[in-house]
C-alpha cells in the first residue's frame, strides 16, 4: 500500500458512462459510489468527496476509451493507473460480471496491490503508434482487396502465367484482360480500383510514417533496431512504437514475458509441465517479432539493403546484430533438424530476438549517454582554455 493514499477507487469505464467504487484504507469491503455520465468534469466533482487528489488513487481497466480520462486525472494531480485486463486476477468461480461488481473488484484490488499498470505513451507517441496501426489496417484491407480479385479471376478460370502476383508484370498483365459480359467486365474493373485504391493508400502511408520520426524521441532506437535481420524500418517503427521505452525493462526476459512469448507453465511439487506461449501483452509487437523470425530460415549473410541500413550505426551495435545472425540461424536450424514444428520453431527465435532487440537498445542508450558526456567534456574544456 502507497503512503498517503488513503481511497483507492475503482472505475468501470464505457463510452457513455462510468461506474464509481471505492475501497478505503483497511480491510472493509468496497462500495459502489453511483454510476455517471462520462465527463471528465462530473467525475472531478465526485472524487473531490474523498479528499485532496494527493490521497486518492484510481484504476480503470485499459479499453477503447483510450488514455484522455488518464491524462486529465493525472493533470489534477490524481494517482491514476490504467490497469492490463488481461493480468486482473479471476476467482475461478465467478459467473457474473456487471458494472458494479467490476469497478468493485478493481478498487478492492488496488487496494491489495494486485493489479499491473499498463505504461501510458505520451501523445506524441500515441500519434506514431496510431499511425502504424493505420498502415496495418492499410496493409489488410489491401491483402483483402488482391485476394477478392484473384478469387474472381480463379471463377472465370483466368490464370497468371507467370509465378510472382503483385508485380509490375502483373499489373501489366492485368490491363490486357477483358470479358465477353459487361457485368462480369464492369465487376473485373471495380476489383481492380479497389487494388490500385489500395495499394496507393498503403504508399501514402507508408510515406507518412518514414517522415513522422524525425524529432521523435525514440528515432535513435528505430535506427539501431534496423541492423538485425528481418527488421526494416516499418517493423522498428511499429515495434518501438507499441513497446514504448525498452529502457523500462529492467531484463529481456521481462520484455519477452511483457510480449507474451514465454510458455506457459503449471507446475506443482515435481511434476513440470509446460505449455504453449501466454500471448498476453502487446500483440502488435509480437506479430512483428514472429514476422522477422522467419527471416532466420536462411544462412547467416548481410545483404545490400541490410549494409545500407547499418552503414551509419556504431560498431557495438552491428555486432550485436551480426551475433544474433550467428545465434538465431544456427537456432533455428537446429529446432527444424530436431523435428519441432516450423510455427514452434518461430516462436522460439522470435523469444531469443526479443533479447536482442533489448541489447541494442540498451547499447544505443549507453552510446548516446557516452557521446553527450563527450560534448560536455570538451564544452569544458573549451572553457577553460577560452579563460
């Protein structure tokens, strides 16, 4: 329990309203206070009748809702948390779940400290990572898009005579179909716009977020992730940007349990028995990371584009990456040699990668730190010789 906290409330947050509970200090149960309107301004004057801000701590649940009501409470100097759903413990024989029992629950266990707090990015990182999510729904709506297309073509037995789709080629090929009924012709047109439509959203978006990092305060990081294999600058935007602050964790293997990568285990007296991966946390990131996994199928090798990516970047930090080129390959063809399923076998090199991704940002971090201790030294130096 936190000194100086003396209410602990609970808050079950929806579009339209908000359900009110607090637990105060001790062992009495919780109480629901009422249900409210979401406003921000209503909400103050409630909490107000449990003391000054600096002794009231609230949680709400993470949801659609965002991080506003956070931000705002937090500028009035309110303790607030916003609380991961998927680590709230469950009693096993619960059945009903309503407004009133959650924000209930949420204030009895704040007050027990046993709720995990999600970390809240600051707008200008919000902005990047909703972005990213954009070119993600971007990149599906056009998958979904190509695949409407080439399931009407497969309809009127119309096949590409070559084997790579999506190319200049094959939109070249494309412009020289035609059908003999004008309906099935105006339907080839219109799936047709919906790919170009597609395809020059993604660009735009892609765009957009290349440029979006410049000034950002995670650029360096984004940079430095782009020396390991399989991460391009998409991928480092998109993973810096839904895992925020890697210098928060304080071990990789608290960044590879916050992706949900480590199996899962139920375990008692002798018996270990372990499971498949607990996908709890940030899925964004760990879909990111399964994706760049595959990169490592092949034999150790550093390609143009991955020179071209490196060439500005400290040598501490290439050689990480090369390292984990050496480590993740060899791993993964051991894992496929021994007979253990392809998807498994990914999931295993993208845990180890998880690993590296905190080094480089941990080396990144101490080569910024050692260039500005070196500015300032020679500032001071400077000084003195200028005296």
């Amino acid at each position: 329990m936190e000194q100086g906290i003396k209410v602990f409330v609970g808050l079950d947050v929806h579009k339209d309203s908000i359900a009110v509970a607090v637990a105060e200090v001790g062992r009495a149960p919780a109480r629901l206070v009422g249900t409210i309107a979401h406003d921000v301004g209503k909400l103050r004057k409630l909490l107000a009748r449990f003391g000054d801000a600096a002794q009231v701590h609230v949680v709400y649940e993470a949801g659609p809702t965002g991080y506003g009501l956070q931000r705002e409470l937090a500028r009035r100097g309110y303790r607030c948390e916003v609380i991961a759903p998927s680590l709230i413990p469950r009693r096993p024989g619960e059945r009903v779940k309503t407004d009133r029992r959650d924000g209930i629950r949420l204030a009895e266990l704040s007050r027990a400290g046993e709720l995990r707090a999600v970390w809240i990015p600051d707008p200008a990182d919000e902005a990047i990572r909703d972005l990213a999510r954009a070119r993600e729904d971007a990149v599906n709506a056009r998958t979904q898009a190509r695949h409407q297309l080439k399931s009407f073509l497969l309809r009127h037995e119309v096949r590409y005579p070559h084997r790579t789709s999506w190319s200049k080629t094959f939109y070249r090929w494309l412009a020289t179909l035609s059908f003999a009924q004008s309906g099935a012709q105006t339907a080839f047109t219109e799936y047709w716009q919906a790919v170009s439509t597609a395809d020059e959203r993604v660009a735009r978006l892609t765009a957009a977020l290349g440029s979006s990092i410049e000034g950002w305060r995670f650029a360096s990081i984004v940079q430095a992730l782009q020396a390991l294999r399989g991460i391009d600058m998409i991928s480092a935007i998109g993973l810096v940007a839904e895992i925020g602050d890697i210098a928060r964790f304080a071990h990789p293997r608290q960044l590879m349990s916050y992706l949900g990568l480590v199996p899962s285990e139920h375990s008692s007296g002798e018996r270990v028995v372990r499971g498949s991966i607990t996908k709890t946390g940030n899925a964004h990131a760990r879909r990111l990371l399964t994706e760049a996994a595959w990169n490592y199928r092949f034999p150790p090798r550093i390609g143009y584009q991955a020179q071209r990516r490196a060439e500005d970047l400290p040598q501490a930090i290439r050689d990480v990456a090369w390292k984990a080129q050496l480590r993740l390959s060899a791993r993964f063809a051991v894992l496929k040699a021994r007979g253990v399923h392809l998807n498994k076998v990914c999931v295993a090199v993208a845990r180890e990668l998880t690993g590296f991704v905190w080094a480089i940002s941990s080396v990144r971090t101490l080569v910024e730190q050692f260039q500005l201790i070196s500015r300032n030294g020679l500032a001071v130096v400077g000084d003195d010789v200028g005296k």
